[in-house]
C-alpha cells in the first residue's frame, strides 16, 4: 500500500464570491490560478463538521467538463490529507448531478459504506472549455445542495484562509478504469473507488417507472424518439437506459458522447441552443428534409435540466412540471399512492397551482434554487416540483433531474397510448399539451435572458422597478399609456419567502408586478452566469377559455411585452435592443 503525508500550503485569501445553490462558477482562467481551486475545497472542508470530514466518504466528479479531470486529482488528495476515509469517483470523472444525489442516497459500498456528501464539477448549462466555464458546488448527506447556513461558512472561510491541507506526494488515480485504490495515511488507509457511473441511476430509475411500458412504446415501429445529451454528460445515461433497457434504436441518440468542451456548444436545452434537436422535430427557421419524430428531448450539460418536444410541438417547462403532476399517480408507479405535495419556483407560471387547486394537493411556492424544494420533501410535503428554467423533479432524489423528466413524459405517453399502439394514430405530446389547456386552462408564458448585463446597470434598472412599485397609481398610468388593452396592476412586491420547514426567510427574491387578470410581470437577477449580470423577465398571461387557449404565445403575450419593455425602461439601462435569448 502506497503512503502518502500530508503537506500544509500557505495560501492567500482571493476576492471571492458568496457560492449559491449553484455553487461557484467562474472562468476557467480564474479556476487555474495558483490555490484558487484549493481555497474553495480548503473552504468547505472547514465549514463542515468533522464527522462529515474525518473517516467519512465523499463523492467527487461531475460533467466531464474542462479542468474537471485535474481538479478531481486535486480535490482527492486534499480530501485525503482532511481525513477522508473514502473518494468515490464515477468513471472517467463523469456523473450527472441527479446521479451524484442518488449515488449519495442509494450507494452502498462493499465495506457498507454511505456517502456523507459531494464535490460535484460542473458549471451546469454554461459553456465549457480552456476559455469557458468551470464550477463546483457541495452537496450534503440528503443528496441537495448545500443550505445558505454552509455555503455563508465557505464564503467567510474564503475571505480569512491562510493555508490549506494536501497529500502532494498522493500519485493520481486512473480515473478511467473502475476499481479501488488504496493509500496509507497519518491516520490510515484511504481508498479511491471508480465505479461505473450509470448503473446506481439506472437501478433507481427502475424502481420509479414500469420500464417494459415505456418500451413497448418505444419498441413500436409508430413511435419515433429523439434525445439529444448537447455532449454533455447525459450521454453516459443515454445509451444503458434508452439503447439497452429501453430498445430505442442508438441512431435515435443525438450529440451523446461527453466532450470537455460540449462540442463547442452552448449546452443549455433550449429553442436557442439546441438547434439540431429542434430542426430534427420539425420547429426549426427550415422546415426538415424527413418527418419529424413523435418525441424529443433535450438534456444540459450536467443532465439536471431538460426540454421537452413533440412533432412540431414545443413544452414549455412550466406546462411540463404541471402535465407531469396531473398525470403522475395514473402513469408513474412510483407516484400509485398519490402525490404528497407539488410544488414551483415562483417565477415559474402558475399553470402547477391550478392543478393543485383541481387534485386538492398542497402546494408551495418558493424562491428560485432546488434547496427549498428539498426542505420541502424532507419534510414529507412534496411529491414533484418544478423551474421555469427547464428544470423538472420529485422527491427520488434531492436534486432537479431531466432523465427523470423525459422518462415521465414517456411514461405519460405510454399511458395515454396503452392500447392504441396497433391503431391508427398515437396520442401525440401536442394532443396530451392541448387537452391539458382544456381542462385547466392555459398560461401562456415567455422568459426574455438579457446575459452579460453591466452589473451596476443591472442593480439600477432593479431598484427603478422596487421604486415604482410605492405608487401603483402612477404605474398604471404607465402601463394604460403603453397598452390601453392590459389589465391593471392590483399587487407589486419583492418576493420574500418563509419556509414552513426550517422558518428562515429569504427576501429580494424577484420584482413581481401581478395584474387583475391573473397575467403577471416578474423581474429577476440571476447568479447563474460566470460574468456580468443576467437579467431575467418573465411574462404570463392566463387564458380559461377553451376557444383562445390556440392562439400563438408570442403574439397573445405581445401586449404584455410591450408594457414589460416600457415599464422596466430595459432598453435605457442594458443598452439591449434585443434578449440575449428568448425561450
């Protein structure tokens, strides 16, 4: 057995920034200066107790992305020199982010060990490469992201450390071939374990939905399937559960070989960035050479988020999260003896609590990030939830997941088309969307992503809108000058949110203009960018008439745009004329 020994390195604290939900995402350039990487880890190891460090195992790897295989050598050295008993890697560093909380959740190792929590690498949606982006966030022992309590600790740790732990003599470990190597340290042995990074996730997966269903639908020579990973990590998942468990044909499989640069792709699934996917169902500029498949579907780089199409038919996240509950407990066996809860980001619409409302469910609304929905199904309140921003779940694991969500819709479909797959037409995804609208109605929705924002211009533009909001007299002439045809403002707050399981309170959560109609305006900074500021603006419109729930969203939505652009002066303070991306 190979020994190592711990080395101290002095260290200088960096200019850091407060880690979210998302954790700490940055250039490249910025991860790779001397001890930077190791501040973060340093950080963490230090804001966690010490039962959760010493003689405990970890799980370190991520989205396959660029840097991600030096800082998985980094981090388990430093791991080692902390005390760690145990790293498990996923094979060649890759496990989506829903695969490292069920690894948490459900791994057993050989010697029944669990893990205690995960490094994961990944800087979610955002591009990768020498001159992209890099991120690590820090998951706890329940498979979520780490709470605002932990992620406070690292940040102040960031700002005062001195120096940090590492085992520099530690060899690096193949991380491309599955088994375990062992090392003997100051305080014993330290094992890294590689294992296959699909076979946990399949396993769980399985235990959720009825797997000879869902292939008999895709098995059948109507039915045609589309997925495509944006060469990201999905694609570890791709092939052993559609291909070999499922019986789709492996040409049905777009972009899903991992690549440390996504291809030189953006891989965040939607209408913008996924463009084969969207020309190859048909809603492309160009119409397509050959008919378009019954069903795609998108996945980001981290395989958390997903998007979701039929033929020449695109799901909008928020009906998706709400189509997926309304039909969960008939089509999901998981899901046989009811949904405990649901719940939404508060900028996602409200199409979810109006299904809420018809099931007599509970139902929740919180601030953007998947640590709420995670007290909440700690808790034993909420069965499915959902994000605006293409992110699905439910209380299998403690993360978003979007295998999960495109494994919900098919399940959804073979439901539906249980006895048809031998007739005529197959209920399509457009058919299940428009039946949806006639039973709860339809929230026509929209999300204007102004990127790379001046941050000081972003700040302004956000208190002119909180500065607004003490009148709303005056912002109604505003908006009766701009549209006369748009109904009036009766409601303008920040959203402040005080959870029912742990009563902390989150405030500054997003600027919301509500109108008498059930139409609402929201405005909101996003920390999901590695530089700049993103604004965000999301737009809802309600329609209960079954006659005008076909109408085309951009052009129901076009007054309320109109009035959103006006009241916000966006084009004054961005110096946008245009979104960077509208979905």
């Amino acid at each position: 057995m190979v020994m190592f020994k711990v080395s101290r390195v002095e260290t200088t604290p960096y200019d850091g920034q407060k880690p979210g939900t998302s954790g700490l995402r940055k250039k490249v350039k910025v991860f790779i200066q001397p001890h930077y990487l190791q501040n973060f880890v340093q950080s963490t190891f230090n804001a966690l107790s010490a039962e959760k460090v010493r003689g405990a195992t970890l799980v370190v790897s991520g989205d396959g992305r660029y840097f991600s295989k030096d800082a998985i050598q980094i981090i388990t050295k430093m791991a080692a020199a902390n005390g760690v008993r145990r790293v498990w890697i996923g094979q060649n560093g890759l496990l989506s982010t829903p695969a490292v909380s069920a690894v948490i959740r459900e791994r057993v190792g050989v010697d029944g060990s669990r893990a205690t929590g995960a490094f994961i690498l990944t800087a979610s949606h955002n591009p990768g490469g020498p001159h992209e982006d890099f991120g690590i966030k820090y998951n706890m022992e329940n498979g979520g992201p780490a709470p605002e309590g932990i992620t406070d600790k690292i940040y102040e740790n960031t700002k005062t450390i001195k120096e940090y732990l590492i085992a520099e003599d530690l060899s690096d470990v193949d991380i491309s071939t599955t088994g375990v190597t062992s090392f003997s340290g100051p305080e014993g042995q330290f094992d890294v374990d590689v294992f296959d990074s699909a076979s946990d996730y399949v396993k769980l997966m399985k235990s959720i939905f009825d797997f000879e269903s869902i292939r008999k639908l895709l098995t059948s020579p109507k039915f045609t399937f589309c997925y495509d990973a944006l060469h990201g990590v999905g694609g570890a998942y791709a092939k052993p559960i559609f291909v070999e468990e499922l019986g789709a044909q492996e040409r049905s499989l777009l972009n899903c070989t991992p690549k440390e640069d996504f291809g030189g792709g953006h891989p965040d699934p939607n209408l913008t960035y996924a463009k084969e996917l969207v020309a190859r169902m048909g809603l492309g500029k160009l119409d397509s050479e050959s008919e378009p498949p019954e069903f795609g579907a998108a996945a980001d780089g981290d395989a958390d988020r997903n998007m979701i199409l039929g033929k020449r038919f695109f799901v909008t996240p928020s009906d998706s999260v709400a189509i997926i509950a309304a039909n969960a407990v008939e089509a999901i066996p998981y899901f046989s003896a009811g949904l405990k809860g649901v719940a939404r980001s508060m900028p996602t619409s409200a199409a979810l609590d109006v299904v809420a409302k018809h099931l007599n469910l509970k139902f929740f609304e919180v601030p953007t990030g998947w640590k709420f929905f995670g007290n909440l199904m700690d808790a034993g309140l909420c069965s499915v939830c959902g994000e605006e921003s293409f992110g699905t779940g439910s209380d299998h694991i403690r993360e978003k997941d979007g295998i999960w969500a495109v494994l919900a819709w098919l399940s959804i479909l073979a439901h539906k088309n249980k006895g048809k797959l031998d007739g005529d037409k197959l209920v399509s995804v457009e058919d299940i969307v428009r039946q949806h609208w006639a039973t709860y109605g339809r929230h026509y929705y929209t999300r204007y992503d102004y990127e790379n924002v001046d941050a000081g211009a972003a700040k302004e533009l956000m208190a002119h809108l909180v500065k607004l909001q003490s009148s709303l007299s005056e912002v109604n002439d505003i908006v009766k000058g701009i549209r006369s045809d748009v109904a009036k403002v009766v409601h303008a707050d920040e959203f402040e949110y005080k959870d029912p399981v742990d009563g902390s309170i989150s405030r500054h959560q997003g600027i919301r203009y509500l109108f008498e109609d059930g139409s609402r305006l929201v405005f909101r900074l996003s920390g999901t960018g590695s530089e700049g500021a993103t604004i965000r603006l999301y737009i809802e419109q309600y329609e209960k008439d079954p006659l005008k729930t076909g109408r085309e969203s951009q052009e129901a939505l076009a007054p309320l745009v109109e009035v959103a652009l006006k009241l916000a002066k966006l084009q004054e303070f961005t110096g946008r004329s245009a979104p960077t991306v509208i979905t």
